[in-house]
C-alpha cells in the first residue's frame, strides 16, 4: 500500500467577530506556518472523509479593542474526520490547537481557546452546534487573557 501523498497548506489571517467568542474582536496574525495534511480516506463523492494534519503554526492574537496580544505556538498531530452533513470533528493527537466556541456550544463556555496535551476535541455539526471534549493538558480563555 503506497501512504498518501502530504499536502503543504498555508493559513491565512483571520478575525474572529466581537460577540462570536469574545466581547472583543479577536485578530489572528499568521507568524509562521509549517502545516501539513494529507487524506486518508474519501467520500463516494471524492471529497475527505478523514485527514491527518501536522506541522507547526504560529498566531498572534489580538484584542482589536485594546491592541493586547500574545503569540501561541500550535505545534503537534490532528485528526479531522468530515461528515456528510457539513460537519467535523478535530481530535488533538498530540501538541496543540486554537478553536472557537460560541454561547450555547456544548464545553466550558463562549471562548476562543487554546489546549494543549492529548485527546481533546471539538465536533460542530452541520448546523453549526458545537460540542468540546476535555483530553490531557492544558487550556486557556484567549477573551479572559486579552481582556
């Protein structure tokens, strides 16, 4: 069996709305970025049913009210498996990853977080409810650290 071919990406920046997750308007400010990805496995349809993402990604957050800011390394192994509906969940297998939540999701609260550890996760469904489960590490509230 030949192993899928790796696919480099390059996130863009990006600014996460105030009241989405924040009070704040959140800014994300690409530093660097070493990702990759690659497919495991498809849909009938040919589009990713699973793929397995690493690499480094370094971001800048931002409070647009204030200018506070801080940078977080987001290094380590992620598993993203698609769903026919639109939805996905992303399981952390190792190092660290950044994710919104809004009100009304299932975790610890509106926030835009940042874990790190393994066995974490995030699922948001096709009509955008989100659910977030705990793994081992750490976690912290960008709004509580920027506000």
């Amino acid at each position: 069996m030949v192993a899928p071919p790796w696919t480099p990406y390059e996130s863009e920046d990006f600014t996460v709305p105030a009241g989405a997750t924040c009070s704040f308007a959140v800014q994300a400010t690409i530093v660097d970025d070493k990702e990759r990805y690659c497919t495991t496995a498809y849909f009938p349809d040919g589009s990713p049913r699973y793929e397995e993402w690493t690499g480094q990604l370094v971001i800048r957050f931002t409070n647009a009210d204030t200018g506070a800011s801080v940078v977080r390394v987001l290094n380590g192994r992620g598993d993203f498996e698609y769903f026919a509906d639109g939805g996905f969940t992303l399981t952390d297998m190792g190092g660290s990853f950044a994710a919104g939540l809004r009100a009304g999701d299932d975790g610890p609260g509106a926030g835009y977080y940042v874990v790190q550890g393994r066995g974490w996760a995030v699922h948001r469904d096709g009509d955008g409810h989100g659910t977030f489960t705990y793994g081992q590490g750490t976690i912290e509230n960008l709004c509580e650290t920027l506000g």
